[in-house]
C-alpha cells in the first residue's frame, strides 16, 4: 500500500509477538527525519495461502531516539534545533493469523527513500517479515534491541549489531539482502556501480552467526543497509524471518570512535566452555566462564563507557570494568539452557559531543545439555588438493570415522561451514569439533595446495609423408609435456600407441591425456595428423627428335602417371 512522506522514513522493520493461540501484536518500526514532517498512518498487508487482508494503523506518538550527546539533544530538528534527529514510530496492529501452509508474509511499502550514495535515485522502501505458524504455532519473531539510526565517522571503521534476541532453543542466521521497493512494489532496487545488496559498502563484512557487521564509509552521506534474519528451531526447521532496512549516516567527525580489539577471548575457566570464535561462544548448562572483550580510542584523552543487555540476558551474570581507555570489559555467567541462544549486545562510547561516537559488538551464547556417549572425532590427516579442484566435504578426509554433526574452525580459529572451496579457502590446518561443550573431541585436517598440475602440452600438427617413418605422436605437441599420459583418438575414444606409423595408421586427430592427481583435473592435448601421398616422377622414357623438330614436351615422353608440378634438370637448359 502508497505510504505518503517516505522520503523521510530512514529505516524500519516488522516484528511480531504471539498473544495465545493465532492471535499476533504486529509492530512496524520506522525511523523518520525529524527535519520532515509528522509520521502519518500506515497499512500493513497480511498475505497467505488463506487470503489476504490489509490492516491500516494509526500513527503513534514518536520517540526521540538521535545518537545525541544529553547535553545537545534539545538542540536537535526534533526539538526545532539544526542538529539532525531522528524520530522512531511503533506502529502496533493486533491481528487473528490461523496456520495456513506456506506461513503468512506480512509486508509494508512506500512510495519513495531518501537519496543515499549506494542506492540510485530515490526508489521506495520495503518491508517484510515471514511467519511459518503452520510448522510452529504461536512462535514469537526474532526482535531488534538495537533501535537507532547510526551516524559514523567518515573514513573510520565501524563495528555494528541490531543485537537481535530470539526465543530459547531457536538459531538465527543472518545475511545482507538487496533493498526493495521499486515503484510501490516489492521489486529490487538498483544500485551504484561498486556496490551492491550483499556488499553496500566496499569491504562490508557480516557474520552469518552473530550478525556483526564492520566497514569504512568512504564518503559523507547516507547509505543503505539491508540485514535478513531467518530464525530456526532446534531442529534445524525454519520457523520465520524479519529485516531491517536501515540508513547509515557518515559525517565528517572531529573524533575518532572507538573499537574493539579483536573478537571475545575466554578468561577463567575453561571445562565445558568451547570458544568457536567470531564472538561466538558455547557452554555447558551449569558450567561457570567468563569472556573479555578489549575496547580502546585512538584520541588517548577519551573516557570509555559501555553499556550491555547483561542484566536481562543473563541472569545471574556479572560485568566488571578494568581501565577507561582502553577499557576491558569481563562478563561471567553460568550456562542456562532456559536462556539459549543469546545475543550479547555491548556497545562503547566515547561521550563526543554532540554526535557520540560509537562500537556495537554482539556476543552469541550457546548454552547445552550433555549428549550420551563419547564423541569421536576422527583421525587427523593431511591432504594435497589442487587449487582448481571442485568444492568437497572437509569431514571426508579424515581418518577414522568421525562423528556427523559437528563443526569445523578455519586457521586462525574462525568458524567455518563443512566443505572447502580451493578458489577462496586458504591453505592451512582447520579443526573438527564432535559433541558439544559439555564433551568434545577434535581432529586436525591440514590442507596444503598441490603445485603439481598435470602439463599435457599444447596442442600441435603433424604433416607427415605417406611413406615417412614411424614417429612419436608427442613430437607433434608443443610446450613440454609430462610423460606417462595416454593416446586415444578423438573421434572413438579407442586407445592408440604412442607411436604413428603412415604404412599402418589412418591420419585424424589424437588426444594426449595427463592423469590429475590431489584433485587436479586431468590436461590434454591434441595432435592432428594429416599425410601427403609419396611424390610420384612416373616412369623413366625416351624421346627421339630431330635436331631441326618443334619444341616436344618432356613431360609427356614419361611413362607411369607422374604428378604435375615438378622440376627439370639435364645436361642443357630446359624450358
């Protein structure tokens, strides 16, 4: 449905809560310009297999939610200042969605979007969210701590979560998406050349577990970022889906914002605690950790202050805070499976004034219960694997017989998926993980790249005389070929020698074939062979004339059939 005033909407997001049985409290969040004017109501379209119906919902009174130092805030466009704010509207409808197949896609769109550097022209803006209550009843969706709309330091780089929580036992996944809302629809949007959906700013990251994101505008002024969280339950189902199309703003700064070093490291104890990396963590129900994060400000003067959803989180947790710049910040909890997942939001600020400047990292907790028996692992190996070969299964390689199920750690301790693709994986030692935090085993895959790549040559011609000797078909390739390859002939595929012989073979085109090994493709080659009949002088013959007779051909006084073309010689010149 058109939304009027879109122009100043800067992002937003849809959200959903179960009240019992199909009934939902529906929220649509949009971040406005407090520089345009006042939100206006706004329509939300519910479609299904069921049919679909559309609910308009009055605008609701606007909070102040501008990355505003305290001191300024009433100078900002909010407040009839010049400093720019930002307003946030939370729409709320209540809505009777019953389980139909496929799920229900609850969506919102506007006409038009703020001009930004990624995005051309000013296309509309698109939301959506997905409720698979058909596979599982009165499931709340995955919802946004973070709720504001960052303003960041041109030329620095800028660590970001939404800090995005979901129900116990539910994973989620995230990824960046294209915007939408072309036109008042739901199509793609275009971008500038050099940026894109998946990368809106060149040399964007986003971890697909965490959701942190981090990049460096390379420009003042607004840029879009889409951000898909699909939400799964302990089996692995998926259940749902939200996104938040969101504007990051990059201003000139007179400060530099401050930065986490490096990702969560574990401090403490350490027995039932897996530490996977990327700020991912998994522990045993019950058992103690605690992990530290170090943040630091490259103006020496600045203070540090932090600020966590620890309390709410984590029950039970504590967070200490050891120095003001760089400040390291320790969290100890004990694993809860009542409270699993969790994504640990932890935002720095450097108290600038009046656009604080800020870092947002998220720690993911994982708490589990033990599982029966002893996991295995498997035996380490080592493996030579040609940098042109396909992807395959890491767990494959291993000896032994390891456990299904269990997780890979790339080198340098990242998280990595199951399977290895030599065109972007590094060479280098991964780790698999079997069981959980509560009992594990590990095994070590070292993969080197071969450099042994199969050379069948380059491809040639062989002319050869039809009574010419025998000869190597290799003498016919070009480059320098590996020896112990294959012939066979292109045309049937049959084997042939290495030798050609024109008494005994019919002229075509053959194939070299260099076997590959550690994964290598097999190379080839091809000789085309052509043969020239045997010259033929014909016959020797006289020829009687008289001195004082015309001009006679010598040709013709030959005998046999002789080959036109060739060349005299005698004891006199011959014309």
């Amino acid at each position: 449905m058109f939304q009027a005033r879109a122009a100043h909407v800067l992002g937003g997001n849809i959200t959903y809560t179960c009240l019992g049985g199909n009934n939902y409290q529906v929220n649509l969040d949009l971040f406005y310009d407090c520089s345009g004017t006042a939100a206006l109501p706004q329509t939300l379209e519910f479609a299904s297999a069921c049919g679909t119906q559309t609910i308009t919902v009055p605008a609701p009174a606007p909070v102040e939610v501008s990355q505003i130092c305290p001191a300024q805030l009433p100078n900002s466009t909010c407040n009839g200042g010049a400093i720019q704010g930002v307003h946030l509207y939370s729409y709320q409808a209540l809505v009777n969605l019953p389980p139909c197949p496929g799920g229900w896609l609850i969506s919102w769109v506007s006409c038009c979007r703020a001009s930004t550097l990624n995005v051309i022209g000013s296309p509309g803006t698109y939301l959506e969210a997905g409720l698979r209550n058909d596979l599982a009843p009165c499931t709340d969706s995955p919802q946004f701590a973070q709720n504001s709309v960052p303003y960041i330091c041109v030329g620095e780089v800028f660590n970001f979560n939404f800090g995005v929580t979901a129900a116990s036992g539910q994973n989620l996944i995230y990824s960046l998406i294209g915007a939408r809302g072309f036109a008042t629809t739901d199509a793609p949007v275009s971008y500038q050349a050099g940026f894109s959906g998946t990368v809106p700013v060149p040399g964007t990251t986003i971890d697909p577990f965490s959701g942190q994101i981090s990049f460096t505008p390379g420009a003042i002024g607004k840029y879009v970022f889409v951000v898909q969280v699909d939400q799964y339950d302990a089996n692995g189902v998926f259940i749902g889906s939200v996104m938040r199309d969101i504007m990051l703003i990059a201003l000139p700064c007179t400060s530099v914002p401050p930065v986490v070093q490096g990702f969560a490291a574990l401090s403490g104890p350490a027995a039932g605690v897996l530490f996977i990396g990327n700020n991912t963590i998994e522990v045993c129900n019950g058992a103690p950790f605690c992990f530290e994060l170090v943040f630091s400000d490259p103006d020496a003067g600045d203070v540090l202050a932090i600020s966590s959803q620890a309390a709410t989180l984590l029950p039970g947790s504590t967070v200490s805070v050891a120095g003001a710049n760089p400040m390291t910040v320790t969290v100890c909890w004990a694993g809860d499976v009542a409270h699993s997942p969790v994504n640990l939001l932890m935002q720095v600020n450097d108290g600038a004034c009046p656009v604080i400047n800020t870092s947002t990292v998220g720690v993911t907790i994982t708490s589990v219960n033990p599982v029966g028996g002893q996991p295995d692992a498997g035996v380490d190996a080592s493996i030579q694997v040609c940098p042109t070969a396909l992807v395959f299964n890491l767990v494959d390689e291993l000896g032994g017989t390891p456990d299904p199920g269990g997780f890979w750690m790339a080198p340098g301790l990242g998280f990595h998926g199951p399977q290895f693709d030599p065109a972007t994986d590094p060479p280098g030692t991964y780790m698999y993980v079997a069981g959980n935090a509560c009992a594990n085993d590990t095994a070590l895959l070292i993969v080197a790249f071969s450099t042994n790549f199969p050379d069948a040559g380059v491809s040639g011609v062989l002319n050869l005389c039809g009574n010419a000797p025998a000869i190597a078909l290799t003498s016919g390739l070009g480059g320098t070929p590996d020896a112990g390859g294959a012939w066979t002939e292109q045309v049937s595929g049959n084997p042939v020698g290495p030798i050609y012989d024109p008494v005994s073979h019919a002229p075509g085109v053959f194939v070299y074939t260099v076997p590959g090994v550690s994964g290598c493709a097999d190379a080839s080659a091809t000789v085309t062979v052509s043969e020239q009949p045997q010259a033929d002088p014909g016959i020797d013959g006289n020829l009687a004339i008289c001195s004082n007779s015309a001009p006679a051909s010598l040709f013709t006084a030959l005998n046999g059939t002789p080959d036109a073309g060739g060349t005299w010689s005698g004891p006199s010149a011959i014309t």
